[in-house]
C-alpha cells in the first residue's frame, strides 16, 4: 500500500487575474483526519473541487495513491475511491434511509436498474446497508423517510451514501454547516470513529471541532498554503492567529 493516500503538486486554479489557488502542494497521509481551514474566500471549496475533477486545474496535477487523476472526469474518481459530500445535502426525500443506501450501493455495484427490488430480493445490499448504518448508528432510522429526519441525522446519512461507494478518500465540505453543536459533536464523534483505511479530508469554521477531530491540519489563505501542522502547532501560529483566529496583538 502507497504510504500516500492522497497529494498534490502546484494546484493552481486562475479565471482571468483572479487566482483562487495557486501552487498548492499537499500530501494526504493514507488514514488520515485532515482539516482545510481559513478564512472566507480562502479558496478550501475550490481545492475540493480541484480534487473530484468538478474544475480542471489551470496548472498543477493530483494523486490518489500513485495514480495521476488530474486528467479523469470525476466519476472516474468516484471509481477510484474518492468521494464527496456538499454544504448542501443531496439526499433522496421520497426514499427511507434503508432505500436511499442500498440504492447508493446497488449503483456502485453496477445493479441501479434492479434496486427497486424487494429487501428479500436484495438481500446482501439489506445487510450491507444495515451494518453501514449501525456504523454511524443510524439503525434506528432505517425506516424513516430522509427528509423526515432532524438536518444533524440527514448529514450522517449524506455520509453513509458517501461511505457506501468504499472511498479510499472521503472529502466533506462542512459537514456540521447549520447543525445544532451538540449534534455537531455527534457527528464528529461518529466520523472519528471510521475505519482508519478511509482518509479523511473536512473544511469546517467550527474550530472547536477542527483542533478536537483533526490529527493535522492546512491553513489557507488567499488560494495558498500558510502553513501545515498538527492542532497544538497550529494553534500556536501567530501567523494563523493574525489571519485567521482574529487575535492579532494590538502595539
């Protein structure tokens, strides 16, 4: 297994004169719990969307393992084990949230046209989604329509469609945007606990949750790295505390 699971070389996306990422290079350890922080318009969602193929880079490459992925569209990405989920979630809100992930599962297993099956039917897909369930311990939801659900238990189930296509890489962009902080937490709680083959790449403004969930951390500012560290180095960083954390000393 590549000890990479994940990395960049001078990603650098430009419209016009604006530069919204410039010569980004970053590796993403296999495992890893990895937060993109900073400040508004930073440009964090735009790297995301330079890593799943939704914008081409205007210079740069991207791996996943060793593979060189910056040339493939991004469901050829999806393909490879990367998979993303969005501020805004896109569930299925006529489905149950036992329907919603066997579908998920039946689509990546080349089978969408036969999911409408019955459970009986599609026994092994029932399983698979009940223990991907317990996972994030949504059992006791499995019944319940998806847009019948609090938003704290729709995201966990974004994030079990996420899981159900066996990412090597999973990309979450503010996961706990619009969440209750304790169901923040809870969430958190649930993704800390992924197996640890799945790396983990989140943007999230909730820095409580970023220095208690992160195991390193990358600090963007003005589409460039300002620095890379683990929470207690970031934390440090006066370069990080003038820019971003607002905590400037004042002479």
């Amino acid at each position: 297994m590549s000890g990479i699971g994940l990395r960049t070389e001078g990603l650098s996306k430009q419209w016009g004169a604006f530069k919204a990422n410039s010569d980004i290079s970053l590796t993403f350890a296999p495992g890893a719990r990895h937060a993109l922080i900073g400040p508004n318009g930073a440009g964090k969602t735009t790297f995301i969307n330079l890593l799943t193929g939704a914008f081409a880079p205007s210079a740069g490459r991207v791996f996943l393992g060793d593979e060189d992925i910056t040339g493939l569209p991004q469901h050829m990405r999806v393909k490879r084990g990367m998979t993303r989920t969005f501020q805004i979630n896109t569930l299925f809100p006529g489905l149950t949230v036992l329907e919603s992930v066997m579908l998920a599962l039946c689509e990546r297993d080349g089978r969408h046209r036969v999911w409408h099956q019955t459970v009986a039917q599609q026994k092994r897909q029932a399983d698979e989604a009940m223990a991907l369930l317990a996972s994030l311990k949504l059992e006791r939801d499995a019944g319940t329509l998806t847009r019948s659900l609090a938003y704290g238990r729709q995201r966990l189930v974004e994030i079990a469609l996420g899981l159900a296509t066996r990412p090597r890489v999973l990309l979450l962009d503010e996961p706990a945007a619009g969440i209750p902080s304790g169901e923040s937490a809870e969430l958190f709680e649930v993704l800390s606990a992924l197996p640890r083959d799945v790396t983990v790449l989140f943007i999230e403004h909730d820095m409580g949750l970023v220095f208690r969930f992160a195991d390193r951390i990358t600090v963007l500012v003005g589409g460039k790295v300002l620095c890379e560290g683990t929470p207690d180095e970031i934390s440090k960083d006066q370069r990080v505390r003038e820019v971003y954390l607002g905590e400037a000393e004042h002479d």
